[in-house]
C-alpha cells in the first residue's frame, strides 16, 4: 500500500510530509556546508588573471590569517569535507534518494534518514553510491553542524584575540 517493507520486522520506507521536508532539509544543509566553505575560501575561475577568492584570502593580518587557515582546513577534513561530494551530487544531479522513500525506524525505535556511504569518489549516478555503512542522515546533519557551530566559535576567537590591545579597551 505504501511501499513498507519490513526488516526484521522494523517496517521501513514509512511516508509522511515529515520525511518528505527531512529530505530536502538534509539536502539544503549540505549544499548550504557546501556554499558556506565556499565564500571562506576558493580558487578563481582564472587563476593567472585573479588571486584566491573569499573571506581568509582577503584577511591581511598574519597570525589571524593563518589561524583562520589552519580552522578551515580542520573544517574540511571532517563532515564538511565529507558533505561535498553528495553536495556536489545532488546539485547536478538528484537527491540521494527519492525524497517519497521515507524514513527507517531501528529495533530501539530510533527515526533513521538513511543516506549513502562517503563516496571515494565523484558520483554521478545514483547506481554509484553504495549504502553498507547504514548511515543516518539525522546524525550526520547534527554532527556538520556541531561541527561549523565549532568552526565560527573558532573563527571569532580568532578576530576577538586579532584586535589589537590598544582599541580593547574600547570595547
């Protein structure tokens, strides 16, 4: 009736509204993670013509630089990074999965957004991506965004330890 098939006898792929909107949700926090990195730093489209694009590039004090840096490549070596290439992916090509697909309950009755292995690789169709690790979509959302929340608390240490000691004390 509804496309329900149970695994050990935990029903799976249960449609409502609410899975609907979690699936786009997920996506749009990823191309948003992915859009986010994006304006910190990025190559130009001419790399003889135009410098490196974004915030870090543009900051020109040192020490705050390299410390903005070194932040952002943390950023990308965790779940940020590991958004991309399913960013990537949904943007030129679809969801990871039909956003009709539901959702999954576990055997502790915990709601799963099942979403693909990290790919190794680029993806450009979905018969690419493989589902082993059975991956939620809720848990790894709520880990990128810890992750970014850590980053910007970085990020205005940075600025706040940057401003020189003299205007401090105007604050």
């Amino acid at each position: 009736m509804h496309d329900i098939k149970p695994k050990d006898e935990i029903p799976l792929g249960l449609g409502h509204d609410g899975a609907t909107e979690a699936w786009y949700a997920f996506a749009d926090l990823l191309f948003w993670a992915r859009t986010f990195v994006e304006r910190l730093k990025r190559p130009p489209l001419d790399r003889k013509k135009f410098p490196e694009q974004g915030l870090i590039p543009a900051l020109r004090p040192k020490r705050l630089k390299k410390k903005c840096e070194r932040l952002l490549n943390e950023l990308r070596a965790g779940p940020v990074g590991q958004a991309r290439p399913l960013a990537n992916f949904m943007l030129h090509s679809a969801l990871v999965r039909h956003p009709f697909s539901g959702v999954e309950f576990t055997k502790s009755g915990d709601l799963v957004l099942p979403i693909p292995d990290l790919p190794s690789r680029v993806v450009s169709h979905w018969y690419l991506l493989t589902w082993n690790d059975e991956r939620d979509g809720f848990a790894f959302a709520e880990e990128l965004w810890k992750t970014i929340e850590r980053f910007v608390d970085g990020l205005l240490n940075a600025f706040e330890k940057a401003v020189p000691k003299r205007l401090r004390k105007l604050a």
